[in-house]
C-alpha cells in the first residue's frame, strides 16, 4: 500500500530559536504513532538542528531546495552531499516558488532530480497548473509536460524515492483550495499519466500528495479522496494546532 504523508514546507520562515519552539510543540501534538509519514521541511541554517531534536520521533526533515551539481563554484549554494552530511535524506524540488522567482525550469529539475536520485535521496516533486492554464483548459497537458520533461527518463526502480505533489499555483498561499473533486480528477489523472508511461505498478505505489491551502477544515475531505495520499502545508504548517489536526485528518 502506498504511504500516506503529511508535509510541511516552512518556506523562508522561522529563525533558529522560532524552530525550536515549533519542534517542541509539534512533538506534543502530534500522535504518538500517526497514520501518516510526518515530514517538516525547514530552512537550510536550521536542517542539522531540526534533524537532531527530531531523531528520536516520527517526524522526517527534508530541504525545500538543493543544487543540481555536486560541489565547486556556485556561491550560496547548497548540494545534495551537504544536505545528507546533516542527516537529511529528503528534498522537496520544483516548488512553483521556485520555479517562478529562481527560474527553476523543468530542464534543470530533471538535474536536480537526478542528482539527488543519484545520492539516494528521496525527492517530493513538486508541478501544478496556473491560473490561466486551467481557465484554458490546459491543465491536463501543462502537468503531463511537467512530469515528462522532469521525470520520464527516470529507471522504473527511482520512482520508489519519488513523491509527487500537485500543488495548482492558484491555491498556493491564496486562501482558494482545490475543491475535492478537482483534487481527486488531476490526481487520477497524474497515475494514469504515470501508468501509460511506465507501468500500473508504479503508479499505483507512488504516493501523490495535493497542495494549496490545505486547512484542518478541508484537510478531512481532500485526503479522503482515492487518489490523494496527504498533503504538502504551508502557511498552516507554521501553526503546531493547525499542522497537527492535518497530520491526524487520515
Ligand atoms: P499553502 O502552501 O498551504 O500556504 O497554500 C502550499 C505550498 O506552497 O506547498
């Protein structure tokens, strides 16, 4: 059976101290064995802290970000080796953040999937349509070309390190979700992509998580859908309440 996972991206927020704090309480409130594959994600400075307060528990660390080389010249960078020295095996890649402030195209993720698949990391990657695509009815080909240019050179055997998380941008941090039923379309519709490019298998054991404005209100309803196997939070995942009510929403 495929995991059920609940992931929190922090984005540029949280200072050392602030993380601690946060750590402290999601330790508290969250269950003790929860239904889900917890993983937070905070910012770089802050990874090895996370990673050491967290080691005894259930909850994983990942990186919001890593570069596609494996070391040199590239100031202000950080690769996958330094983000596996730290004990973080885990890298979100393609945020739309990302992609649309950094000009993170889908070319140089399929580097950076690479690599971090070369370093045997697990990857949650991250796609999803814009506004205009789906008002055009192009959503449908927008998240296929996504995966098929990031992902579709991949060996069947990678895709057991591979999450995959529909996050549409026009749910991102706007207060507007998906509603259930588009979830659940576009979810089937990215295992189906997966089965014809690969085989049924695969896509039925890769877990794909939907993101953008996942509330503990909605939370229940969204995961209850087939094909959607949890979430990747933002804005509620700095709220140890709200993030906790997701994670135990299974
Ligand atoms: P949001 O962010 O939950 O604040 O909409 C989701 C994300 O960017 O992963």
């Amino acid at each position: 059976m495929r995991a059920k996972i609940v992931a929190g991206n922090w984005k540029m927020n949280k200072n050392l101290a602030e993380t601690g704090v946060l750590l402290s309480e999601l330790k508290t409130k969250l269950k003790e064995a929860p239904d889900a594959k917890i993983i937070v994600a905070p910012t770089f400075t802050n990874l090895y802290y996370a990673f050491e307060e967290l080691k005894e528990f259930d909850i994983e660390v990942a990186a919001q970000n890593m570069h596609q080389s494996e070391n040199g010249a590239f100031t202000g960078e950080i690769s996958a080796d330094m983000l596996k020295s730290t004990g973080v095996d885990t890298v979100i890649l393609g945020h739309s953040e990302r992609r649309a402030y950094f000009g993170e195209t889908d070319a140089l993720l399929e580097e950076k999937v690479n690599t971090a698949l070369r370093h045997d990391m697990t990857v949650i990657f991250c796609f999803g349509e814009e506004l205009e695509d789906r008002k055009a009815g192009n959503h449908f080909d927008l998240v296929e070309s996504q995966l098929k240019n990031a992902l579709f050179k991949l060996d069947a055997d990678s895709w057991k390190n591979i999450i995959l998380a529909y996050e549409p941008v026009w749910a991102i941090g706007t207060g507007e979700t998906a509603s259930p039923e588009q979830a659940q379309e576009m979810h089937a519709f990215i295992r189906k992509t997966i089965a014809n490019a690969f085989n049924a298998e695969i896509a039925e054991e890769v877990s794909i998580l939907y993101g953008g404005s996942v509330k503990p209100a909605n939370a229940k309803e969204i995961f209850a859908k087939p094909d959607v196997d949890g979430g990747l939070i933002g804005g509620a995942a700095l709220d140890p309440q709200s993030f906790a009510a997701i994670a135990n929403s299974f």
